[in-house]
C-alpha cells in the first residue's frame, strides 16, 4: 500500500492555557510530576552535550593530527626523492642535503629532528647528530622500509631513543635511487613528552583526559587533569568498557568508565581512530564536573517546588514557552518535508521502502506517478517484478534474489514499463539493505529515478561517436588507396618525361626544355608528397602493438638514414643517453628522423650544424625528449602552425619539402600517447620537445 501521510499533534494555545490553570488548582502535585520529568530530560541533555563535546574534541584532534603527519609525509617525500636523486647523480653535498632537511624542519615545529640515513642504517644526515653516529639499523621502520616493496609512510611505535634518551615517535620513507635500490630511511623524530604538552595546552575541566594511542592501543602521550598514576609509553591495557565498545566499533565510539582506571575518575569517553593512519584518540570529561550544572539546576528545581504557587506559576509559564518551541519546531519540520517533497516531484525521483520479511513494500506518490500505479495497486516483490520492462524481468529478478542474500549497498539501472500507458522508460535505482544481527536482510530502502531522457541522450551521443570513427577511417582508407593509386599514372608521367629529355633535349627550342625539365621536377615533388600522405595514412590505418623500444638505437636507425645529408651539411650530432619508451620501431624511427632532419634542412649557413638529443625523466610514467638546433629559429607567432599539415613557413624557398614532416611527428607523438611542442628563437637555433611513456615497467 501506498505510504499515508503522517499527521503532526500540534499544541494549541487553549491547551497551554488548561494546563496553567490546571497547574494553579493542584501547584504541588504538578510541580513534583513536571520536575521529575524535566530533570530526566535535563539529564539526558547533559549526557547528550558531554558525549557530543567529547566526540567533537576527539574528531578535532584526529584530524589535527591527520594534518600533521600529512604535511611530515610530505616532507619525508621531499627529503626521500632528493637523497634519492642525490645518489644518482651527487648533485648536491652532504652539508647541502643537511641544510635542506634543516629548511624542512624549521616549516614543521612539531618535528624534534628530521635525519636520514644511508642503507647500512647510519644516520648520516641532518642536524644535531651525536657523534660517533647512531645506527638505526635494528630499529623497526628501518627494516620495514628495507623489506617493503613499494614506498609509503611507515609510522612507528614509541620508542626509547638511543641519543636523546628520551620516548620518541617516529615516521619515516624510503630512499631509493633512480633504479628503485635501497638507499636509506628518511625519518622524523617527535618526543612523546611534545605530544602531552599540547594536549596539556588544551582547556579541559577538572577530570579530564587526551590519550593518544597507536594501531595496537600502545600508548603514545597521555594528558589527565590529575598527574597520579601515570600510564607507561607503550602499555596497551585498557579498561573493560573501552575494550566491549571497541568490539562493537573500532574506528569511534561513545562509552562510561567504570572508574577503575588508574585515577579513579567516572568519565564520559569517545574515540576516534584515523582511517589514514590507524592511530587511535580518546577523549574523556568528568561526569562528575559534566552534571555539576544539572545538579544546580535540580537543586533550583527542587527550590521552585518548596516556593508552591510561585514556583507553579513559573514551572508552568516555562513549559508553554518549551511547548511554543516544539509547536515552532515541527512546523520546521512539515515544512522541510513539504520542501524536500517538492523537490523529489521535480527531480522526478521517488522512495520506497520493501520489508522482505513481509514481502510488501511502500512507494512515495512521486514513484507511483513514475510507475503509473494507484493506491489499489498489489505491492509485493511479484508485483514490482511486473513493472519491469518484459526483456529485462529475469535479469531483475536475479539481481533482486542475489543483493538481499549478499548486498549491502545497491545501484542499478534498468528499463520499466509503466502500468497506465505501457510506455517503456529507463530508471535508475539506489539503496541500501538493512540485516538484523544475523544478517538476515529485513529491510531495503532506496530512491529511484527516471533517466530516461539521459539514456536516450548518451544512446545517441555514442552512435555519433560510431558514425564518426567509421567516417574517419573511411576517410583515412581513401587516403592510403587515392595516395597509393595516384603513383602509377604519375611515375608513368616522370619517365615519359624523361624520355622527351633523352631524345629531344636540344632539338627543341629552349622553351621546351625548360618545360621538360619543369614537368619533371614538379612530378617528382608531387611523388614526394603523395608519399608522405601515405606515411601519414598508415600511421593509424597500419600500425603495430606499442611495445618497450630503445629510443637510443632508434635514434642511431634514424642517422644511418640521414647519412648522406649529414655528410653533405657536415652537421655534428649528439645523442644522449636515451630510455626504453613505449612505441613501435618504424614510426619512432621516423619521428628522430624528421626533427634531425628538418635541422639540417633549416640550418644557418654562416655556422656549422650543431644538434643534440636528450632526454628527461618528467613523471613516473613519462619521459621529456629534446632534439635542439643552432639553426635559423622560428618566430613565435608560428610555434602552432607549423605542426598543421602543408603548412611550410617558407613556400617558395629551396629548401626541399612537402609540409607534412611535422604533421607526421605530432600524429606519431599522439598515437604514442604524448605531446610535441616547439621552443624557439629566431636567428639563434629551435628544440623541439615531446613527450613519451616509459617502457621500462611494462
């Protein structure tokens, strides 16, 4: 059955009124009655305000030090990368690196020391190190960092530490060179005692407590309002009611002592355990200090019962303002129903709620609507399958059968057929399922929405992206067979062409010769072109799997090809030491081949060719290429033009070309899945950059 619409009692002022009058004809009898009550309820709320302050300054001082150890792992990061980078080229010297982990230390007062280690376990670096040198070589971050695979923040246990004899707690990362060896463990030290004395600076009543404890429930600082009987670093003992509500929860919670700790105090505790790094904060306030205003209260209360007519007229006057409020209050409440209501109508998403148990479920009017159901409509599990579009009802079913035995949390979309028109619309569902204690689920509720128009859309969206990669590679089809076919007629032009210079150069008058020799000439810059229109074709039409190749013998492979320009220019060529990247061959090949050989091409003529290519480590997935020149530049205003296909800066000068080279880099860049750029400056020599995935983890 449909849901009804709950009615909301409302006080109304000629009831406030009996209920005074009725308060002045038996004062004692109503006084007693209503501050019992009252008192009950005044309790409750402190209990309330204790827990929720405990929770509140649990969850604050989590967090706070969530932010902590976040921006020491950033440092440790920092330290980590640049020892690391350190041991690979020596960029930087000892007293360098110390002055870095000092910089570092300085923006992170909570960190005592930040040193670091090689990989026998030394501390070699940073400030304040005793001497001889301590070794943390037997220390557990130590070894775990040794052992583990990849690299992440390792955050110890307390620790008695060798040089400043003092309990310490320490967070640390790896140090790894460029090819991933064990180089070292960048750490950061914080006393514990640093720890107890900003939970110290925190204003707590008498009674209260801050315990810090680490994944284990070691401790790590502790804070009382009474010093007696401190708890040891590292004792992992707790008292029973923490340890039964752990059991329940053991990320947060709310519980009450029994007062068998070692102070003896009665508290209202709440803990919060960090979901990033498993330490765990407890928060506790006196009850005794907490319920010292409701003890006043009840005392003014009890009071107000002694004064009689006074205290009737009072006690009476205070609970019609109360009731004015709840009145206030739940028409807050109809109205933020009414508003949330409207909102469901407009976005056209309904409610329901299905008791499995009983096999009935309940709509919202917005879903019926979606349905096109009324009140009288069957509501069980049968009869929600028969809204289900008739293709999809065993599917459905299925999915139905298989979240209520194993689901928790649900979405799905799927097609239903409305009752009242048979029109076919797309919906979307989200839910949750509720299970009693033994997991037997007992209730699923959720939302579901119409999409229809949203399906339809991205329908359409992806027969338009079907329609135009087939229309491209048509496209690209008909380059490769109109390129590759356009050679035959056009060789047959060059060699007739030839022919006529053969047997008739000379005999014709100079006009013709010179026609000749024009034919000739354009007919071999149109075989160049058509040439590299198929090269261009074939980048995607033709292509091999990408796989990890040596950008240095592909390199090589591309100078062997320009031989005879190289000797020709005299240009001299540098190729650095370049990575694996993934890419095919033939096409990496090319791509050397047209940037070296567009730098011989647009070289200076009052120096001699100078071009180099290198490479950089830009990212863990990438690498930055660079082929540089001394050459004649290219004016800013061009840097994107010139990567567009037939666009040559200098159309009508000698140098040979089609237009295409750089239109070739770009699509073989892009087809390995990077990017090409251009920095220049005229006069003075281009580089150009791409960028290449690295091949050397695949």
């Amino acid at each position: 059955m449909a849901t009804q619409q709950q009615t909301v009692p409302t006080i109304t002022p000629h009831r406030g009124k009996a209920i005074l009058v009725g308060g002045v004809i038996a004062p004692i009898f109503l006084v007693i009655t209503i501050a019992f009550v009252a008192l009950i309820k005044m309790r409750e709320q402190a209990e309330f305000r204790i827990a929720a302050a405990t929770q509140n300054l649990a969850q604050t001082i989590a967090l706070t030090i969530d932010g902590q150890i976040d921006a020491i792992d950033v440092a440790l990061q920092a330290v980590a990368d640049d020892i690391g980078e350190n041991t690979s080229s020596e960029k930087f010297s000892d007293s360098e690196i110390t002055e870095m982990l000092y910089r570092q230390q300085s923006r992170l007062p909570l960190i005592d020391h930040l040193w670091a280690s090689n990989e026998r376990g030394d501390v070699v670096y940073g400030v304040g190190i005793s001497n001889p040198t301590p070794s943390i070589a037997d220390r557990d971050y130590f070894l775990k960092q040794l052992s583990s695979k990849g690299q992440s923040i390792f955050i110890s246990k307390p620790v008695f530490g060798k040089v400043n004899k003092k309990w310490i707690w320490v967070f640390s990362r790896k140090i790894e060179n460029r090819n991933r060896e064990f180089k070292g463990v960048a750490f950061a030290v914080i006393f514990t005692d640093r720890v107890q004395e900003i939970f110290d600076k925190i204003k707590m009543e008498g009674g209260g407590s801050i315990a810090l404890r680490d994944d284990n429930l070691g401790l790590i600082a502790r804070s009382t309002y009474e010093k007696q009987n401190p708890i040891a670093i590292g004792d992992s003992k707790i008292s029973k009611p923490f340890e039964e509500m752990l059991s329940i929860n053991m990320n947060e919670g709310t519980y009450s002592s029994d007062g068998t700790g070692p102070d003896t105090f009665i508290r209202t505790y709440s803990y919060r355990r960090s979901e990033k790094y498993g330490f765990l904060v407890n928060v506790g306030l006196s009850r005794e200090n907490a319920l010292a205003d409701w003890r006043q209260q009840a005392t003014i209360i009890a009071g107000l019962v002694l004064a009689f007519a006074s205290a009737v007229i009072a006690l009476s006057l205070t609970l019609h303002r109360a009731w004015n409020r709840q009145k206030h209050d739940m028409q807050m409440l109809i109205e933020s129903k009414e508003t949330l209501h409207e909102a469901q109508r407009i976005a056209n998403l309904g409610h329901y709620t299905y008791h499995v148990t009983d096999d009935r479920w309940e709509s919202s009017d917005v879903l019926d609507n979606l349905f096109g159901i009324g009140s009288d409509y069957v509501r069980d599990a049968e009869h929600w399958l028969a809204l289900v579009a008739p293709e999809s009802r065993e599917e459905m079913a299925s999915y139905l059968k298989e979240i209520i035995a194993h689901g928790e949390r649900f979405e799905r979309q799927y097609p239903i057929q409305r009752q009242s028109t048979g029109e076919i619309r797309w919906v979307s569902g989200l839910g949750n399922i509720e299970r009693d204690a033994n997991g037997v689920a007992v209730r699923m509720s959720g939302t579901i929405q119409d999409i229809t128009e949203r399906v339809v859309a991205e329908q359409a969206m992806r027969e338009r992206t079907d329609l135009l990669t087939q229309s491209n590679a048509d496209l690209e089809q008909f380059a490769y067979v109109a390129s590759h076919d356009l050679q035959t007629p056009l060789r047959n032009i060059i060699s007739y062409s030839q022919l006529l210079t053969r047997r008739y150069k000379g005999k014709l008058d100079s006009d013709a010769d010179d026609f000749i020799d024009f034919i000739i000439d354009n007919s071999m810059k149109m075989s160049k072109l058509i040439t590299d229109l198929l090269e261009y074709s074939r980048i995607t039409s033709q292509t091999r799997p990408l796989e990890p190749i040596s950008a240095s013998e592909a390199a090589n492979q591309a100078l062997a090809n320009l031989h005879h320009e190289l000797e020709e220019s005299e240009a001299e060529v540098e190729i650095g030491k370049l990575p694996l990247v993934l890419a095919d061959t033939p096409h990496l090949v090319s791509l050397f081949q047209n940037l070296i050989g567009n730098a011989i091409k647009y070289r200076s003529e009052d120096r001699v060719p100078r071009i180099s290519v290198s490479a950089i480590r830009e990212s863990v997935k990438f690498w930055q290429f660079a082929v540089s020149d001394n050459g004649v530049g290219i004016d800013p205003e061009y840097h994107s033009k010139i990567f567009e296909i037939f666009q040559r800066l200098t159309p009508t000068s000698d140098v040979q070309g089609t237009g295409i080279g750089l239109t070739l880099c770009r699509r073989i860049v892009q087809r390995f899945g990077g990017t090409i750029w251009v920095e220049s400056n005229p006069g003075l020599g281009s580089t150009f950059f791409f960028r290449l995935r690295d091949g050397s983890e695949t």
